[in-house]
C-alpha cells in the first residue's frame, strides 16, 4: 500500500516537469494544478479503499475468533455432557452388575447394596442428604430406613400413602421424592432426596436413573425379605 503513495507523490512532485504546455484553453499552471488534485483526489481514495479494506478484514477476524471460541466451547461442554453420561452409565452398571450376581444379594449384604443406591443417588443430584425408605402402603409404617446421616427428613409416611399409585416423583418443599412404580406386598421404595443441586432435577434423564434405582430398591428387598421368609417357614 505505501508504495501507491510514494509513486503518486514522486508523480505529484515531478509535474511541473511533466507538463510543458497548456492544455485547451488552460494555462499550463491550471493544468498542473488539475493533476496534482487528481492525483490527491487519488490517493485520499485509495486510503479510504484500503482503511475500509483493513476493517473489513478486522471484522472478518472478529467473527472468525468468536466462531472459533463458540466452537471450543461448544466442544468443551460436549465433552462435559459425554463425560457426566459415562459417569452415570458407570453407576447404573456398577449397580446392575452387583444386583445380577445372586451370590450377593443376602441378608448381609442388603445394607451394602442399599447403601451404593443411595451414594449413587447423592452423586448423580449433588445432593447433601439421601435417604431410601421403604414403605407399607397399608399400614403407614416404615419397613427400612438407609440414610446417609442422621439427620431427620421432615417427609412423612403420610405423604406418600396418600400419593396415587401413578405418582412416581413428587416434588415437596425441602425434598425431592422418588417412588418406585411397582408395590410388592404393598410396600414401595421411595428416595428422598435433600439439599440438592436445583438443576440436576431438571433433567429428564436424572429423573429416569432415580426411578431405576428406585425400582431396583424394592426388588432387591423383595427377594432378600422373601427368600427370608421362605427360610424362616
């Protein structure tokens, strides 16, 4: 760019040299005024040309930076997402995987296995406090209780006898409870969740994992307390 300018100022200064005569009607002053405008006009224009030239591109950069930024971050939280659903499948497995094993699901292992549903449960909601309680639907009564401190949760057996059979997940003012979908001897499990992160309960997905380990709750009590049963008759 600056070389345009250095000829056309060499040109400017080299026209009183270039032009010996009039032009027309014009004096050969007039005329050498008209080139040295011309060649001003010239060159004031072709900065413009090159100023607009270089913001053009400055902007053209601008939106590519973004574009390269939203693309990190676009990556990053992919990434982020991919990681937090390995780690969930990672707990479902774990899980699965120990309630598969027949072996293991005794009467000394019942509070063990429990005891992973609720720290399952803790981590997938961010939660402080997390309980999985079993519940007669006839009696009121508590069968079992596993919490994981000691601290009292204001949820009432109440409160969930009460719920029609359809209810799976019932949101109350300080605590997020999620029942099992079957009743077996007319007792459900139910995960009281307290403390937790507000934004893990919008997710679908979480819902769907708590209402699994829900449901593998009151099975694995079904068949410890039944093969109990059987042994004790």
């Amino acid at each position: 760019m600056y070389w345009i300018f250095l000829i056309l100022f060499v040109v400017a200064v080299l026209i009183p040299d270039l032009v010996r005569n009039g032009l027309y009607f014009l004096s050969e002053q007039r005329v050498e005024e008209i080139f040295i405008f011309l060649i001003g006009a010239a060159a004031f224009f072709i900065f413009i040309y090159y100023e607009r030239l270089i913001s053009f591109h400055k902007r053209e950069k601008e939106k590519d930076r973004k574009k390269i930024n939203q693309t990190v971050k676009d990556l990053v939280e992919s990434y982020s997402y991919i990681g937090e659903v390995n780690r969930k499948m990672d707990i479902l497995m774990n899980i699965a995987l120990g309630l598969s094993d027949r072996s293991m699901l005794s009467k000394d292992r019942e509070t063990e296995i429990y005891e992973s549903i609720i720290s399952a449960a803790n981590f997938l909601m961010k939660a402080e406090r997390v309980s999985l309680r079993f519940v007669n639907f006839e009696t009121g009564q508590t069968e079992k209780e596993i919490k994981t401190s000691d601290e009292v949760f204001s949820v009432k057996n109440n409160q969930l006898t009460t719920l029609e059979d359809h209810i799976n997940v019932k949101k109350l003012p300080e605590e997020l409870v999620v029942l099992s979908s079957q009743k077996i001897n007319s007792i459900k499990s139910c995960l009281i969740i307290a403390d937790y992160d507000k934004e893990e309960e919008t997710s679908p997905k979480n819902i769907e994992i708590l209402k699994v380990f829900a449901s593998q709750a009151i099975f694995l009590y079904s068949y410890i307390h039944g093969r109990t049963s059987e042994k004790n008759g």
